[in-house]
C-alpha cells in the first residue's frame, strides 16, 4: 500500500510498504547419484518478507528508494529442478521524469 501527502510543505512525499507471506513448499530435486529412479524430495519453509518504498514527486520527476526484504529473511525459490535464493535486503534507488 502507498500514501502520499496532498498538501502542505510536505506536497509530493510519498511512502508505502508490503508484506509477502508464503507457505512452505515441497520440492523435487534431482535424481540421487545412488539411486537412478528415485528423486531427493525436500521441504522449503515458509517466510514473510517485508519491503518498504519512500519517493518525492514534484514538476514531473520523481526520486524513490524501495527498500526490499526489510528483516533480512532467507529466501529460496523453486522451478523446476532449480533451486534459487532470493537477495538479502536490498536498497534500489530511481530517478523517473514523467511526460
């Protein structure tokens, strides 16, 4: 969610954050070197992640940091036979001119 200030000294600041929450997963790896039918099957724990965005609009440009994955969490994703982790907490700056 976001909100930005309307009115005031403060006209054009905005900030938002979110909460990601997903449960745990099952995955399938790759077949065991001893075993050439059988699969390694493992359990990813679930996790939150929170991230957060701050930015100042005024005359058509726009600067904001987002802010991703707040606590740190260690993340890992799956597709396929791969398995991913996700950046620790990161910080992304921009510059936008909108016209």
């Amino acid at each position: 969610t976001t909100y930005e200030i309307q009115g005031g000294l403060f006209k054009g600041l905005g900030f938002g954050g979110g909460i990601y929450v997903v449960d745990g997963s099952r995955s399938t790896g790759l077949p065991l070197a001893s075993e050439s039918q059988s699969t390694s099957v493992f359990n990813l724990p679930g996790y939150e992640r929170l991230d957060a965005m701050l930015y100042y609009k005024r005359d058509g440009w726009q600067a904001q940091l987002n802010f991703k994955n707040l606590t740190d969490e260690r993340i890992y994703e799956t597709t396929g036979y791969s398995l991913k982790p996700q950046a620790p907490f990161s910080v992304l700056g921009s510059i936008s001119y909108n016209f």
